[in-house]
C-alpha cells in the first residue's frame, strides 16, 4: 500500500497538483424554467361493455 501511496504522491507531483486536500466548492443551483403548461386532453367516457341481450326461452 505504501508503494501505491508513493507513486500516487509522485504523479501528483509532476502533474503540479497540491499534496493536501482538495477544495470544495458549493453548487449553485439552475433556475429552473417553467415548462409551457399542456392542457390534458379530456378522456371521453369509456364505452360501457355492450349489455347481454336476455336469453329467448
């Protein structure tokens, strides 16, 4: 583990990256745009299942 930790270091280091931590920055949050409201298209009523025609004796 030791090794890793040197190479890490030494990549770093010749990337010129600082050896301590790094900075946190807060996000700042988008506006959000509203979107266009969509008018829901009205649902007819559905179709009642036709009614069964009576038996003929």
């Amino acid at each position: 583990m030791a090794a890793l930790q040197e190479s890490v270091s030494k990549v770093k280091a010749s990337r010129g990256e600082a050896a301590g931590p790094a900075e946190v920055h807060e996000l700042v949050k988008p506006k959000r745009k509203t979107a266009a409201k969509k008018t829901t298209a009205k649902k007819t009523a559905a179709k009642k299942a036709a009614s069964r025609r009576p038996r003929t004796a």
